[in-house]
C-alpha cells in the first residue's frame, strides 16, 4: 500500500507527498515551496527521492531546486515544458510511466490549463495526480489551452473507474461547488455534496482527496454533454 500527506502551502494549495513503505521510497507532487515538505517528510524519517511535476506554474515547481539540493532527488516533469521547468531531471509524456518502488504510474497527457500539462495514473493503486485539469466540482482555468481539450480531458478522467482517488492541487471545493448549483440546483447529489463541504470547511477541513465517481456524479464541468457547454461554463466561473 502506498500512503499518501497532504501538505497544505500558500494560500490554497496542497502538496502531496506519495510513500512507499516495502522500498522506503518518497515522491513529492508538485511542491510550491521546499521547506514545509521537507519538514513534513523528515518528521516521518521518510527522504525524497523524487519529484513529479504536472505543469510548469511556480506553485507547483517552486519547491524543486532547494528540494533536490537537500535530498539529491529525481526530478521528473512534462516533456512538452521542459523550456519552462529549469529543473528537470527527466522528461514524460503520454504513455510513460514512473515508478515508486513496484508502484507504477502512467503518464497521461492532460493539456488546456497549460499546453503540456499531464497527470499521473497509478492504476494498480486506484488513484491520480491531477495537478490543476480536475478539481473537486471544478476544472482547471483555460490559460493556455481550448475548452476542447478540457472536455477531452474530462471525457477520459470520467472513464476511470468510480473508485480511483483524484488528489488536485488546491483547496477550491466550495466556491466550485457554490457555483456548480447555479448551473445545476436540482441534482440532488450535488446539493447534499455542498452542503457536507461547507460543514467540512467550517470545521478547518480539507476536502479533497474526491474520485471519480463523486465528480461523475457532481461536477459540472465532467457533466457538460458538449465542449460549447464546458466552454460557457467555464466562461461563467471565470466571471464570477
């Protein structure tokens, strides 16, 4: 089994830390800043050994270098950014695989919110690292990408089976979900969705991990039946 610590850094992102206890490795997912992983990870005599990054933003890249330079760690990171992520170590696209002790994660080539962005599938494992694509009740903002691609995107996560765990980058739950129910205010799921996130971030809790049968089932933008409905969408929640 793989275990999984969700490290809370600058205003709304999370860092996950992925550990391997039969090999004693490490990997750290998108680390904005060095200080608080390595902390976290040192308090369970766990060392980084690897990094896997999903896109080049520095709230997801900005921990690597003084990381590396504490730990030695392999930096892993998407092939279509390496000219945006200084660095890289090692360079992945669709349908490479990384692994962590005998686990192994499929690189899924993921792009819209930045043009090479890509997420990592551990199958075997029931869960992905989303980076930024899919949200809790959301997806990822259009900055470099089309809403094709993010529909495309949302096509292929929701063909993942319900139980696969998706661990995103921030703490986005309840203003996506306060804007799905404009959209959707009579799905039921969706309303009894908001209503235990409001509870849950009341009490200082974290809301994600979700899966894939919760964003199935409550997401709006994994819910559009077209790329001109995600696209308005997303649209909306921009001006919103």
């Amino acid at each position: 089994m793989l275990e999984v610590v969700r490290i809370p850094v600058l205003h709304d992102n999370y860092v996950w830390l992925l550990h391997d206890d039969a090999s004693g490795e490490t990997v750290a997912i998108d680390p904005a800043v060095a200080d608080p992983v390595l902390a976290a990870a040192t308090a369970r005599g766990w060392t980084i050994g690897q990094i896997w990054n999903t896109h080049w933003h520095g709230d997801h890249v900005g921990g690597n270098a003084a990381i590396k330079a504490a730990t030695g760690c392999l930096i892993t990171g998407p092939a279509a950014e390496a000219d945006k992520i200084g660095t890289l170590d090692r360079t992945v696209g669709e349908g490479d695989r990384v692994r962590i002790g005998d686990h192994v994660a499929q690189v899924m080539a993921v792009p819209a919110h930045t043009a090479g962005h890509i997420a990592y599938h551990l199958a075997g494992d029931a869960m992905i690292f989303v980076g930024d694509t899919l949200f809790a009740m959301g997806c990822g903002r259009l900055f470099e990408g089309t809403a094709a691609q993010m529909f495309a995107n949302m096509a292929r996560l929701a063909a993942l089976p319900d139980d696969v765990r998706v661990y995103c980058a921030h703490e986005y739950t309840l203003s996506n979900g306060r804007f799905a129910l404009t959209v959707e205010p009579d799905n039921e799921a969706l309303v009894a969705r908001v209503a235990a996130v409001e509870a849950a971030r009341a009490r200082g809790e974290a809301t994600v991990p979700t899966s894939i049968g919760a964003e199935r089932a409550t997401n709006i933008f994994m819910r559009a039946r077209d790329v001109g409905e995600l696209a308005a969408r997303r649209a909306a929640k921009d001006a919103a």
